[in-house]
C-alpha cells in the first residue's frame, strides 16, 4: 500500500465527509475504486474515488459506520495525516468512448453517488441522467457539481427533494429508452428493484452495470 | 493451489535438511498452510495449534503458518504460530527457523503484504512433486476481483503474473520428465498477464506457446489450467484449446449462479448471456469439450426464483461436473456483513436438487460412451478391489480390471462397458509401453 497524505477533510453531513488526500501519482480510470487503510491496523475498506481522473488530488466520500473499524477513523484525520490507499481496483469502469450510445442513466443511493461524481468530473460534456436517492436532501453530496438539469433529487424523508419517494417510485414513472447506458451504485436492494424495472421497460441487461456497495 | 504450495516448502525444508514424517507427534517442525475460502478449515487451524502448543510443556517444537490467511487471523496467529510468513517469502523459511528463539525476526511483525512483492523468489523454488506423472504450476498470485462471497483478495493480495519465460521452461522440464498431466494454476487463470500493461503475453499467448512446446518436443501430456474466470475468458482462449491437441479438451467456468441478480450482488462481473456466449463458442468449436463448473447455493437474499434459474442454467448447460457449494459467510469477505438468511435446511435442499440435476444430464452423457475405447491416464488403484482407475483428458472418471500398478502414471486405452452416474467402466484394451505386472 501507498502513503497518501491528507490534504483536508470535508465534512458534508454529520455522518458523511470526504477526505482528500494527495494524488501521489495513483492513476485510476473513474468509476474504480481504492481500499484505504491506517498505519497500525490491519482493517482495510474499500471507497469508490469521488475526484475525476484530471483531478491532482484523490478523494473519497465517506459515511461514517457506527462501529465501522475505518470510518472512524477517517474521520478524525487531520491534514498531513498518513492514509494507506491500495489500488485501484473494480470494473465499474467508465470510458465514454467504450459505449456506441452516449447516453446515460446514472442511479444513486445515498454514497452510492461516488463514482459518478467522478464521472461528472472527468466527462462533463456528457449526456447523462442522474437519479439519486437520499432519506433527507441535506444528504444531496455536492449536488452543484452536476448540471442541474440532469439531477433528480428522490428523497423519501422530507419534501425537499425534486421527487418525494425512493429512487425506485420514481423510475417506475419514467419512460427509459431501450438504448439507454444505465449504471446503477448503491445498496443490493435498490440495485435489485432497479434491475427488475429496468429490464421491464425493456432494457437489455448488456446494457446494465452495477455496483454494490452493501 | 495450496498442494502446489506445499511441494514448494517441502523441497525448501528438505534442501535445508529437514526429513518428513507422517507421524505428526514425532515431528520437531509442523506448519500449516491455510486455506480461508471455509471458516471450518480456518477453526482447524485453531484446534491443532493449541494442541501443539501444548506439546511444547514435554518436547521441542516449532511451528509455522503460512498460505492463504486474512488479516485478522494473521493477527492471532502472531501469538499461537512461531513463525507466520506470507508464501512469497518461502525461500527464507529455514533463515527464519534457524533465527527462531534467537532474534525476533522483524517480519514477524509486518502485515500482509498485498502487492506481492518478491512473489517470484517464491516461483523460482525448485518443487518436490509429490506425484510423478501430475503436477501444478502456479503461474498467478492473488486476486483483484473482490467477489463479495470470497476473502482471497484480502488474503492473497494483488494479482501477480508469473514471467511466461519461467513457465514454459518449468513445464518444459515436466515434459521431459515424463509428466502426463500438468495443470496451470491460478486465482483466476485467465487474467494472466493483465497485470503487466502490455509488457507480459496474454493467457492465450500463454497456452499457444506451450501448445508450440508440445508440438516440438513429441511428447503425450495434457495440459489443463484452473480455474479461468468468466469475465476474462475470450474466444481466444477456446480457439487455442481446439488448435492444440496437448491442451486438454477440459474446461472448468465457474457460474456461481444461474441468476443476473445474484451474480451482481456477489459483484462476479459477468451475466448470463455472457456465460451463455462463452459455452456456446466452447460447444460450436470444441464440441467434444467437457465442461465443469463452480455453483453456489443459498447465497445471502437467494430467493427461490433465483435459485430456479440456476437450476434452469444447469439445465441448459448440462455440465459434467458442478462443485457446488452451501453458502457460508466467511470473515473478511463484503457478505460476511449481510444477513446469511437462507436457512441451512433449504441450502441442503437446494444443494441436493442441483445434484440431481447433475446426475439427471450426466448418465446420458456417460451412456453413449459405452463402446467406446478412450485414453484414461491411470491414476491410483480404485476402491473396487482388483481395479485401477484413472481420468479421461475430459477428467471423466474410468476404472478397469487390472492389478498392475505398473500402469499407475501411464496413458493406457480402455474400452467402456458400463456407466453410472459420475464414473465409467471399460476393460483394458491397449497400452501405451510394455508395463511388466
């Protein structure tokens, strides 16, 4: 594993923060993601990166685990703290290019937003959709770095969002085209239902990446 | 994988001058290499080494782990093992038995290393193969695809290619010594050389140089590779296999599941339809190929309508061989957080109806063999007295009337006369050299 120093950490919610390290030269395509671990603990975990591929920093978004063994303690790091990053990893990989259709479902749960984010960052120009599902819109993690037009905010706890209702309410609703590009990152469950709907309106499951996070 | 080890460190301990015995209690050294895919293979590990520390009150011993531990076991094994090493330090094995009780070795205290590093010294450790016409060739170390049933990522570390160079000459070297079955293992074979960005050959570029070795030394061998991941396996690699006849016409294609919702929540990467493509290039350019397969069931949230489609992937495929597995969750790997909430009775159940299904396409399959004379590789005697039995290069079992041992590490022909389910019988019609019984 490589030392990575901490540049900041910044906090989003009460739970949820990203830490910002150095880039040390990591090269990762986006969507990929890195384990991070600490010096004198053998605990590693893994985190999609949150920076884009042009970034010279790397960054994670974390959420803090109540008993979690590496949360915790990424979140008490203060700049110039040493963090243990191995990777990257995975093949939730995204290359514009790869895809004969530039078209783009992107569907979030909570910290699940991570790897577009990254996307976002490195593709800006591209022509995508993004539903993301939070309990309360404070929750929505740095929302303005997405054009806002392609964002819904589903949130089934308060009202503020742009759709009141989980992720899964909402796309039953939607009519999807079957050429459609859909990514899908966040716990099994939604990824679950999510698939069933999707597949139901008709797309292929070619057409169809996932990346669990629980 | 871990016997492939194993003939590493026993030739290791015996150049360092140790003798084996298979009286455990008169050994002065025992180690352990583990094997973490089970928990009950790791609370083995447990139970023995307090038994052995025990010992210690009445007689000098010293004891070793090594292979394929996650780090919190590491961490405990620190204090029960006196030596805990990772296999790619091996070759300093006696180093560290003869500092042991001196020094502290300083390695003692490091983690698990996931880069691998000095991986190769381990490679270049001459074997003691423990059979004298099957042997393993590791040619690949760790694993970077983080299935969430399984802890190898966290235990083996990054994967790590072995130079091509070192493999052909190894199993060039099998070849001349009169090796019949040479297997080429790996995590996940068939990423061979992705971790080299271009500077190493790819796992087909792999199979048909040893195909050229084949062809140019003359000799009969099979040569089989275990186990391939599905997401890397290309037409390339089937193309290979049908162009050489050394590669044996065997193909082990872990599914895991029938089901596109469980194969992404145990984070495989592939689909079916990936799965699909890949068995129908093996039916239409290796049609005599057979085709085993990996299963797991009652994995966490499998629902019966899941499980029913493995079930119907069973159906389809028609393997002649499933290692099918009852899901337990195992520490260190993603599932171990989730809730394991198939019950174990239905697992059974489940278990028990993909066997079925097995033996239902497999007596069929073995059916039309009768009559006819194939290559066996003899390979032991058979539990039936009087016979030996040996495996086809599709590893289907066969057994004959004969008490030559002679023939044991040979090719011979047999002509089958029966079949049941999992096995053949024939009669001995031909062999290849003059064995005297």
């Amino acid at each position: 594993m490589n030392k990575h120093k901490v540049i900041q950490t910044r906090q989003l919610t009460d739970s949820t923060f990203v830490v910002r390290m150095e880039r040390s030269q990591l090269d990762f395509q986006t969507g990929q993601f890195v384990m991070l671990g600490m010096n004198g603990s053998t605990d590693r975990r893994e985190y999609s990166v949150y920076s884009g591929e042009n970034d010279d920093y790397l960054e994670v978004l974390v959420r803090e685990v109540k008993g979690g063994k590496i949360s915790g303690k990424l979140k008490r790091l203060k700049a110039g703290d040493d963090v243990y990053v191995d990777g990257p990893f995975g093949f939730f990989k995204f290359a514009p290019s790869n895809f004969e259709v530039q078209k783009f479902l992107f569907v979030a749960t909570g910290t699940g937003i991570s790897p577009f984010h990254s996307f976002v960052r490195t593709h800006n120009d591209l022509d995508y959709q993004l539903v993301h599902g939070v309990r309360f819109a404070e929750e929505a993690y740095d929302h303005r770095d997405f054009n806002s037009e392609r964002m819904t905010l589903c949130t089934s706890g308060d009202m503020k969002g742009d759709f009141n209702g989980r992720v899964t309410t909402y796309l039953a609703e939607q009519k999807i085209d079957a050429d459609m590009n859909c990514f899908l990152c966040g716990n099994s469950e939604m990824i679950y239902e999510v698939f069933d709907i999707l597949t139901g309106k008709g797309i292929p499951v070619s057409n169809i990446y996932s990346e669990v996070y629980f | 994988m871990n016997l492939s080890d194993g003939e590493r460190v026993i030739s290791v301990l015996n150049e360092a001058g140790y003798e084996w015995t298979d009286n455990e209690e008169e050994a002065g050294l025992i180690g352990i290499l583990a094997c973490s895919v089970r928990q009950k293979a790791i609370d083995k590990v447990y139970s023995r080494i307090h038994k052995w520390n025990k010992w210690k009150n009445n007689k000098n011993l010293i004891t070793f782990i090594s292979g394929c531990i996650l780090p919190d076991d590491h961490e405990k094994f620190l204090k029960l093992f006196d030596i805990t090493f990772q296999m790619k330090d091996l070759p300093q094995l006696p180093e560290m038995i003869s500092r042991y009780g001196v020094t502290t070795p300083t390695h003692l205290k490091a983690g698990i290393d996931p880069h691998n590093e000095n991986i190769e010294e381990f490679w270049n450790v001459k074997p003691n193969y423990q059979s004298g016409f099957e042997a393993f060739i590791p040619i690949q170390n760790g694993c970077d695809k983080f299935c969430t049933f399984c802890a190898v990522p966290y235990t083996r570390g990054r994967e790590v290619s072995r130079p091509s160079k070192d493999i052909v000459a190894e199993v060039a070297l099998l070849i001349t010594q009169g090796y019949k079955s040479i297997t080429l293992l790996g995590q996940n074979v068939n990423s061979y050389g992705l971790d080299k960005k271009g500077d190493e050959i790819t796992f087909p570029q792999l199979l048909r140089e040893i195909g050229e070795l084949g062809k140019r030394m003359k000799k009969d061998f099979w040569l089989y590779f275990t186990s391939p991941h599905p997401r890397d396996m290309t037409d390339e690699v089937i193309e290979v296999i049908a162009e050489y006849p050394v590669l044996a016409k065997q193909i082990h294609l872990p599914m895991q599941s029938g089901d596109d919702k469980v194969l992404m929540r145990m984070n495989r990467k592939h689909n079916m339809e990936k799965y699909r493509h890949i068995v129908e290039t093996i039916r239409r350019i290796i049609p005599q190929a057979t085709l085993f397969t990996d299963i797991i069931v009652g994995f966490t949230g499998e629902t019966e309508e899941q499980f029913e489609n493995t079930r119907k992937a069973m159906n389809e495929f028609k393997f002649n061989m499933s290692y099918t597995a009852i899901y337990s969750p195992r520490p260190g790997a993603t599932s171990h957080r989730w809730d394991d909430d198939v019950p174990l009775e239905e697992k059974k159940r489940r278990l028990h109806a993909l066997t079925e299904e097995l033996r239902k396409h497999n007596l069929p399959y073995n059916n039309v063999l009768i009559g006819q004379t194939l290559r066996v590789l003899v390979r032991g005697t058979d539990r039936k007295d009087g016979f030996l039995s040996g495996h086809t290069e599709g590893k289907l079992i066969v057994r004959f009337a004969s008490s030559n041992e002679n023939l044991i590490g040979q090719f011979v022909d047999v002509k089958i006369t029966s079949a049941s389910d999992f096995s053949l019988e024939g009669e001995l019609v031909k062999t290849e050299v003059e064995v005297l019984a």
